[in-house]
C-alpha cells in the first residue's frame, strides 16, 4: 500500500506538469485530499515528501493533523469544505489556506478572527460555476461584488475555487472560473479532482485537489 502511494504521486505529478506544460503554465501544485483516509497513510505521503494536503471536514482536520504538524515541518494544510461560522476560530488555527469563502457572514467571521489571530491564511472563493441550487458557492454573477465586499473587510483573497456539476464537461468550468479570476486580477485557481485534474492544469489550475487518485477509496 505504502510503495503504491509512492508511486501515484509520481505518476500522477508527472502527468500534471505535462498537462500544465501543455497549457502554456507552470505545473499546478498537488493537494493531496486525505480526508476519509487515515493518520498512517497520510504519514506515508509526508514520509514520500509530500507536504501540501486537503481536507474537507474542520473536526477531522483537529483531530488528525496538530501532531503531524509538529513531527513534519514545511506543511501546507488545506481546507477545501463547507466551513461554519461557529468552527471559523479553529480553522483558522489548523489551515493555512480557506478555499471554501462563500458568503458574507463568513467573511465577517474570518475577518475578526484573522485580526484577533494575527493568522493570515490564504484565501480562495468558491463560485457555483455550475448554479447548482443545491451547491455552496457564490454565484458568478455575484462575484465582483461579493470579492469587493471581502476587500473592504480587509480580506486579502488570492484566487477562487470551484467544482464543477458532476455530469457537465468540466472544462467550461474551469475556464468560466479563470475568466472570472481574469477579472479581477486574481492569480490561484483551485480546480480539477482525481477525475479531470489534468484538464484542469492545462486550462491553467494553480492548484488540484485530488484524493482517490493517490490514496484511494474513501471508506
Ligand atoms: C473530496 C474532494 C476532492 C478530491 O476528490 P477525489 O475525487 O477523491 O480526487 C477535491 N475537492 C473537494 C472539494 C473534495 O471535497
């Protein structure tokens, strides 16, 4: 098990830089998801050198990554799920990157406690590139104001985030997501899963967040 997640990282590091290359962009930084997987299999991608990981689940995240913290320095940690205003404090102590900022209050929140904290985590927005009801995300067409209303709490925002309805080309998407970034001269895009990740780096993702891929399936 362990050599085998060895040996996804790097094929599938490989096939992002091509992907990426192809594009016309520097190669999309991989974010190992781990939610759902376990303390040891995330101990054998930081042990494969890996540094930079996803979850999606605040409580999950607390009870799985302080330790790994301490024990493996240079770590990059990722929250790529819905986050409630009541876990803001804790997030923003466990992550170093918010790629869920979806609506005002939020916003607010992480406002206050980025100033309480002195923590200043990288943030993304994530649009509903889909306009899926049932789906979190700012709208596209609410976007601009919703970036301009985050600017005036004093949020530095650097990129934005999406995922795509699951039976759409992805690649409308993505490019939909890096047209609207384009606009407001936002750098990082957050796009592409174990699916469609290397479509995702030739339409220019800074970032992939890919799970199964590397580690699995999810029990
Ligand atoms: C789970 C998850 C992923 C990874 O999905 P895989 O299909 O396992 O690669 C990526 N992004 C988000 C937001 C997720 O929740």
């Amino acid at each position: 098990m362990s050599d085998e997640i060895g040996q996804n990282f790097g094929t599938i590091k490989a096939a992002i830089k091509a992907a990426s290359l192809l594009g016309g962009h520097p190669p999309a930084n991989l974010i190992a998801v781990s939610k759902g997987h376990g303390v040891d299999q995330i101990r054998t991608a930081l042990e494969a050198g890996h540094r930079l990981f996803g979850e999606n689940r605040v409580q999950e995240a607390s009870v799985k990554w302080p330790q790994l913290r301490e024990q493996f320095p240079g770590l990059e940690l990722h929250l790529i799920g819905p986050l409630q205003t009541n876990k803001v404090k804790l997030a923003v102590s466990l992550f170093d990157a918010i790629e869920t900022l979806d609506r005002l209050r939020l916003a607010r929140a992480l406002s206050v406690e980025i100033e309480k904290s002195g923590k200043t985590p990288k943030l993304f927005i994530q649009v509903n590139t889909g306009e899926e009801p049932q789906k979190t995300g700012v709208l596209p067409s609410g976007l601009a104001s919703f970036f301009e209303e985050c600017q005036g709490l004093g949020l530095n925002v650097s990129g934005l985030m999406c995922i795509p309805p699951v039976d759409e080309e992805p690649a409308m998407h993505f490019a939909l997501l890096k047209k609207l970034g384009g606009g407001l001269d936002l750098k990082e895009f957050s796009m592409g899963m174990s699916g469609d990740f290397e479509v995702a780096s030739s339409l220019g993702a800074t970032h992939v967040r890919v799970g199964t891929a590397i580690f699995g399936p999810r029990r």
